[in-house]
C-alpha cells in the first residue's frame, strides 16, 4: 500500500498576491486557510471585505473571551478553578499568597506554571528555585513541590495529562534559536532547602486521575542531599526568549513554539521589531484555523492585534471560523506607529476541541464576538499609498 500524502493542488485564480501576507491585491484582505496549525497545505483567499465583518454570532462555536483577572484566591492549588480543559491538557488559574503548609503533586502528567505575576520560592524533590513574574516552570509528571511566596502570586497552570513537555523541533535555524537551552534553569539543594526541612508532619496531596489521594509523612519528604540524571524541573522567563523575526514577511504564531505537549503545543509572543517591508502585513493575517482550537493568555503589555483586552484575559476562537485582527488593528495592516511590538501572551493551540471550566463561564465577557462589529463598512488601507509614503 503506497503511503498517503496531501493532495497538493498549485493554482492561481483571479487576482491574487504571488507572496502570502505581501503586496495583497489593492482594497483586499488575507485569508489562509489552512491544515495542521499552518504547517500543512494552505490556499490564500483576497476578499473585499474583512473576513470577520459579521453581524451577530449564534452557536457554541462563537469566540469567546474570559476575565481572569476576576477569579478568586483559593487555598489549595487542586482547587483552582479550571478554566479550559480536554482529554490532553487541563488549564486552571491559581491566585495565593504566603505559605502552602502541605505537599502537592500531579500523577496524571507533567504540570507547566507560568507566573502571571507575583514572585517567591518553589521547593521540590530537586531542591529550591526562586521565582518572578514572566517565568515559566516545567515540572516533571509526579514531582512533589509547595510554594512560598514573597508577593501574591497569579499563576496559568497547564497540564499535559498523560505526556511529557518536550522542546520543539527547531529546523534549520538551529538548537539556540529561540533560546539556548543553556538558559533554563533548575533547582538547587542550597540553604534555603536545607532550611525548610524539618521532623514536623506534612501532608502530600496526590492527584491522579482527577482524584485526590493524601499521604501523611512525620518529616518534610523533600528531605534529599543530591541527585543526578537527566530529569529535573526547568524554568525559563519569557524576557529570555529571543523571537523568529523576518523584517519582510509576518510569521505564522508557530514560528514561536515554545513547549510541545501531548497534542497540543505551546507558543509565546514577546516584543519583536514590526515588518519594515512596505508590503508586508504588519497585523496576524485572517485564517482559519480548522484543525487546533486556539487560546490566548495575554500577560503584560499592548496587544496590539486585539481591542478592549488587558493582562490577564484569555480568549478562546474554537476551531472552524475565520478569526483575526480587530477594526481597529486593520487600519495599521500596512503602516505601524511604532517601531516594534510590546506584549507578551502565552498562546495555546490543541489539536482536540476544548470544553469550558466552571471557572472560565463565571467570568465570560459575552460580548467578545461583537467586539469586531464597526457599524460601517471597513475598507483595506491602500498598500499603493504604504509604499509611496515607504520610498519618501
């Protein structure tokens, strides 16, 4: 049996750019549609309108957006709301402040922490690491650990239920683009675990196939010496990472992975210089993206794409509609204010759809899928004009 392959069909009918996101047909917006989360065939359509002037939204498959800001403080990290979640990966929220008195631990996959804001200390089995807002922290699947925190903490909690984080595949640019490995830290058997140890009772929380197990020890249990190997729990803050960046072409959101978990995969947006080609799309092209459900945590900054958005939200575009800039955004597709971008998100695409958590449905702005309507047609800015005042 001979093995499959995409059908590949190379045409060009009517008017059409012969670069995708450059030099589009004057008056015309983008739109990709594409397979396999823009890694696989694609066709690019020119339309005379923007793909999302739509007039109203019915249907479970409408973009959503949710204020995270508004979730509340709970005691116990297994009581963090959930926020998205399905058979491969699981998102809570987690607010907390001061010290957890007991253990935690995950048997259901490996744990990924972002640090929304605040800072302090994570011990665990591998020792003690300091933490700030910005960082991200792999933790090992089974890995026990506490907190202590120095100033209230927010934190994006991202399973990978029943895989393993792993780095993405990084082509011909390289093992040290993006970041060099060498950047990640791990924690350290220094003072501060030494300090922490004691002969006093404590409690580990074992999750593991959504239920809670408790094992009670009659001394702290993150009481080792030394280790060595190969495993241990990473931290990289997202000041660190250097972006892709090609100064004649918008790169696709996979150009910026960062984690790849178990049918899912991570991507971070970090400030970058904008496209100083004149004919290049300075604003994410439409698309649609119909094989990965795509989320967005937007961390600290101006996002630049998107309208009545501030740290600490998330939105949720469900695979199988056209999605992209806002009005606003659009008037820019040629043509940026400033010299680079200034934001910072944490993306989130999974090949399965997503359901939504108790705690996302109790802080859903409703209105998100209004949020493109403008009340008058929008027109494409002139990529004549862009070029014109570009050669002045």
């Amino acid at each position: 049996m001979a093995l499959s392959k995409y059908i590949q069909v190379r045409r060009v009918e009517g008017q059409s750019s012969r670069q995708a996101h450059c030099d589009l047909p004057e008056g015309t917006f983008e739109r990709e549609l594409g397979k396999e989360g823009f890694f696989g065939p694609a066709a690019m359509m020119y339309h005379a309108h923007p793909p999302t002037g739509w007039t109203s939204w019915d249907g479970p498959l409408r973009p959503r957006a949710f204020d995270l800001v508004k979730l509340e403080q709970t005691p116990s990290f297994w009581d963090a709301p959930m926020v998205l979640y399905n058979a491969s990966v699981r998102m809570r929220q987690w607010r907390f402040e001061g010290k957890m008195d007991h253990l935690v631990r995950n048997g259901d996959g490996d744990e990924l922490l972002f640090v929304h804001g605040g800072s302090g200390s994570l011990f665990c089995d591998y020792g003690h690491m300091p933490f700030t807002a910005g960082d991200y922290i792999v933790l090992p699947r089974a890995t026990m650990w506490r907190m202590e925190t120095s100033a209230p903490v927010t934190l994006l909690a991202i399973e990978n239920t029943n895989g393993t984080y792993m780095l993405p595949e990084r082509g011909i640019v390289g093992k040290h683009a993006i970041f060099d490995e060498a950047i990640l830290d791990t924690p350290q058997i220094d003072d501060a675990f030494r300090a922490q140890q004691d002969e006093k009772e404590w409690h580990v929380h074992i999750k593991r196939r959504n239920a809670i197990s408790t094992v009670v020890y009659p001394f702290n249990p993150l009481d080792a010496v030394g280790w060595q190997g190969d495993l241990a729990p990473v931290k990289l803050n997202v000041r660190d990472i250097r972006p892709l960046m090609s100064h004649r072409f918008h790169l696709p959101p996979s150009a910026h992975s960062t984690w790849v978990g178990n049918r899912f995969v991570i991507c971070t947006f970090v400030p970058r210089p904008f496209e100083s080609d004149p004919g290049a799309l300075k604003v994410p092209f439409f698309h649609n993206n119909d094989d990965y459900d795509e989320v967005i945590f937007y961390h600290a900054g101006d996002f630049f794409s998107r309208d009545n958005i501030h740290p600490g939200m998330m939105t949720w575009h469900p695979c199988g509609f056209t999605h992209g800039p806002h009005p606003k955004a659009l008037a820019r597709m040629f043509e940026q204010a400033k010299p680079a971008t200034d934001e910072y998100a944490v993306m989130l695409d999974t090949r399965d759809g997503l359901e939504m958590g108790d705690g996302a449905a109790s802080v859903e702005w409703t209105g998100y899928s209004e949020s493109w309507k403008t009340g008058e047609p929008v027109k494409a800015p002139s990529i004549a004009k862009a070029k014109a005042q570009a050669a002045e």
